[in-house]
C-alpha cells in the first residue's frame, strides 16, 4: 500500500511539473515583429463570428511579399488578437482605422507598423469613412439580435488628434455604408434585424451642425454608400434575399434626389475615374444556386457593360467577398471567401483583367485600403 502510495505521489508530481512547465510555455510572450511599410494593400478578414477570427494581411508591393496577421505579429500582447468580425477598414492620416463590430470597438493602429496606437469602445460598429480630418462610424447602437424591437442606430464623429468621440447623431435601424459629399454625411439605414420591416432611407447628416436634415426614400435593406470625384452619391440594396433584388441607385448631392438607377444588381463596387468595377452575387432559389456576376460601367454610361476579368478565373471564383482597383496601376484585386470557414484568397489582376497571382488569406477576406497611394 505504501508502494503505491508512492508512486502516485511521483506521478502527481512529474504531472504538475508537467503542467507548470506547459503553463510557462503559454505565459511566454510572443516575440513582437516590427514592420516598416510604405506601399501596398492592407487585407482585412472578417472571421467567424464568436471565434475571434478576424484578421489583418499586408501585400507589400515594394518587396513582393504577402504578410499574413500582422496585427497579431505586431501586438502580441494583446489576448484576443484582434478580436470578433472585422467588418470594415479605412486609411487615413497614417493611422488605420478597423471597425471590429462584435468585439464592439475601433482599432486604430499605425498605417506603417501595423502598431496598435488605441482601441476606441464602440457598440455594434458597422463602416468606416473620413473627411476633413474626422473619422465617421455607423452603429447598431444595440447587440447583436435579430428582432423587430430594435433600436435607432447612430453615427459617431472621431477627432483624429485625440482619438475620442466628439459628436453622435441618431440615424434609422441598423446603419451601414456611409460617405461624405457637399458637407453632408450620406447613411444607409438598412433595417437588417427585422426583415419584416426593412428601412429604406438614407440619412443626410449636415457635418456642421452634426444633425439629420432628412431622410431620402430609396429602396429597402441599403448597404453600401460611395461617392465619385464629381460628387455623385452611389448606394446599394441588398434587396430581401428573394424576390427583390440587389440594386445601385445614384443622388445627386445637390439636390438629394435619386436621378439614376442601375438597371443590373450590384453587391459590392469600387469606384475608380470614370469607372465602376462591381460584382453581384444572388442567391437564385429557382436553381438553388448563386447567380454570380462581374461586371464594369463606364459612370457616363450604365446602361453598357462589360467584364474586367478573364472569365476562366471568374469561374473559380466561389463567393466574392472584397474588391479594390489600385489608383495608380489600374490592378484589379477581389476575394474569393470560398466556404466561410477556411482560408480565403486574394487575386490580383492588372487593368486588362489578366491574373497576376493570387494569396491565401485569413478567413473571410473582406475589406482593403492601400497605404501609399
């Protein structure tokens, strides 16, 4: 009996010594990378939700190289990395900005180190955009909850300086896209928690008084807001996944009327000069399958288009997820988000629409800003 006390207590000992040791082994901080970028393509990976997932890529063009989860490289310390579906990114003053919704916050981080500078607590965080040295961000102004009770949203002004919220203004349910022209703030109100009830209006924000002037009757569920050098506001519906369909539809600034409406559906887009590169992707319950389309406009003529990539890898292509086009060498880049729960990739193509290459990206690779532009 006394034998096999002993042993026992020997091997309860080797197997604490065990734990400590892996224990040590986890209490070790990683080692903290330091990056110095100057020109390329910030990659932001949504994640699954509840996983804390989301992630940060970097394609340097000066070295050639694909960084994968720079954030994390660059700020190990913190626990959760960089948290939970990170649903929109925007460059600007050499600061990044990252709306990070379920970990409810923005991460601003260093343009060039990818260095976290503050985190800046924020409920249900959805888009980003800038303009005249502010950062604008919509939110649900709620948790995350499907329902028909939920709350206006809001949109939040941050001083760039001190990176703290000066000014807020109530906007409709569920706020997306938002965009600045004419000294006006433009907000999709989408709705998207109560489908029996979408929203359908734009809310226009004067920037001086920080205040809603109206709201513009447009369709249901907006998603996207974007402007062109003229001016010219473009936004997108998502429709109702069924029998109304994803759609484009332009105002004019100066009158906050819509005057124009694509008659083609549009998911996601990306203005360049004169240009509209987009891309739809629509659920066909006749065929059960997706419809995908890429598709480009000349901004003069909508009712023309024409493809903008080699149709052989627009085929490979399984659920467009991002797009950007370089203002500078007309490259091309969109993400392919495959099956949601694995690596994404990224493809590159230059302004004929032929594949340069590709990357494997984080999960879910979504939104981009370039540095250096």
């Amino acid at each position: 009996m006394h034998n096999i006390d002993k042993t026992a207590y020997i091997v309860f000992i080797l197997f604490g010594f065990g734990l400590l040791n892996a224990c040590r082994k986890d209490t070790i901080p990683a080692t903290e990378e330091t990056f110095h970028f100057s020109k390329g393509l910030y990659l932001l990976n949504e994640g699954n939700m509840s996983m804390n997932k989301a992630s940060l890529d970097f394609y340097d063009f000066t070295t050639g190289t694909y960084e994968r989860d720079v954030y994390k490289r660059a700020n190990p310390s913190i626990v959760l990395g960089l948290g939970d579906v990170g649903n929109d990114i925007q460059l600007y003053g050499g600061k990044l900005y990252i709306a990070v919704n379920a970990s409810n916050k923005i991460e601003v981080l260093d343009a060039f180190t990818a260095r976290r500078i503050k985190a800046i607590d924020l409920i249900n965080c959805r888009n980003i955009t800038t303009a005249n040295g502010k950062v604008y961000v919509s939110s649900y102004n709620a948790s995350i909850a499907m329902g028909p009770n939920s709350p206006n949203g809001k949109v939040v002004e941050i001083d760039t300086l001190s990176l703290n919220i000066s000014r807020e203004v109530a906007v409709g349910r569920q706020p997306e896209g938002l965009a600045v022209s004419n000294n006006k703030l433009y907000v999709a109100n989408s709705g998207g928690y109560n489908p029996d009830a979408y929203e359908r209006t734009l809310s226009v924000i004067d920037l001086s008084s920080f205040k809603e002037l109206k709201r513009i009757e447009v369709a249901i569920n907006l998603h996207q807001v974007k402007v062109n050098r003229q001016g010219r506001v473009y936004v997108t519906s998502r429709g109702d996944y069924d029998n109304k369909h994803a759609g484009l539809f332009i105002i004019d600034p100066n009158t906050d009327h819509m005057v124009e409406e694509l008659n083609k559906p549009v998911s996601n887009f990306w203005l360049d000069d004169n240009k509209m590169y987009a891309y739809a992707m629509e659920w066909d319950s006749n065929q059960q399958k997706n419809t995908i389309l890429f598709h480009s406009f000349l901004l003069t003529d909508l009712n023309n288009d024409f493809p903008y990539i080699d149709s052989d890898v627009a085929s490979r292509i399984t659920i467009p997820y991002g797009i950007a086009v370089d203002a500078n060498t007309k490259h091309i880049y969109l993400t392919d988000a495959k099956n949601y729960v694995s690596p994404g990739t990224l493809y590159e193509f230059n302004a004929a629409g032929k594949l340069l290459r590709s990357f494997e990206t984080g999960d879910i690779p979504a939104h981009m800003a370039f540095l250096g532009n």
